[in-house]
C-alpha cells in the first residue's frame, strides 16, 4: 500500500458527516415550544414598548423627568435588543452551520 493510497482513503473517509436529528415524532414538540418562546419574547417586546412609553407620557404630564428619562432608556434598551434578536441566530447558525460534524 503506497502513501497516495493511504491519502486517498483518508479524503474518503473524512468527508463524511454525521447529521443528528430528532427522534420520531419529536420535531412536532420542538417546533410548538419553539413557537411558545417566539411568542412570548414578542409578547415581552410589546409590554416593555408600552411601559417605555407610559412611562415617558407619565414622567412628562406629572413632572417627574426621572421617569421620563427612564422611560427614554428603557426605548433605547429595547431598540439595543431588537436588533440584537435580530443578528445574534445568524451569527449562531454562522458559528454552527448546519449541525452535521465531521466524521
């Protein structure tokens, strides 16, 4: 067995991948939880948004700029990890690809 053999086998070998995935009739369950936790950070979004902005209206009608300034930070926050919801499952699936590993 000569040493072009032995590289040929070895690129053979490692170009196959292992994909895992769920068993049976699991992904039906994935997908319904995914969508509850979907659903909830949106739900989440929305109550931080109208707080943000009942407390800016409150801080101003009463005078209080304390309130006001912490109803701006909390629309500053909320604009933060919009886009940070946004960005951060591309860079995840960037880092992971497709899941399959090397064998």
């Amino acid at each position: 067995m000569n040493i072009l053999t032995t590289v040929k086998e070895a690129t053979i070998i490692s170009t196959q991948q292992v994909c895992p995935s769920a068993p049976g009739d699991a992904q039906v369950y994935v997908d319904q939880l995914t969508g509850y936790v979907l659903w909830g950070v949106i739900s989440i979004f929305v109550i931080a948004l109208v707080v943000s902005i009942g407390a800016i209206v409150l801080g101003r009608v009463l005078g209080m700029k304390h309130m006001m300034m912490g109803g701006v930070i909390g629309l500053g926050v909320l604009f933060i990890v919009a886009i940070v919801y946004l960005v951060f499952p591309g860079v995840v699936m960037g880092i992971l690809g497709s899941g399959c590993i090397d064998v």
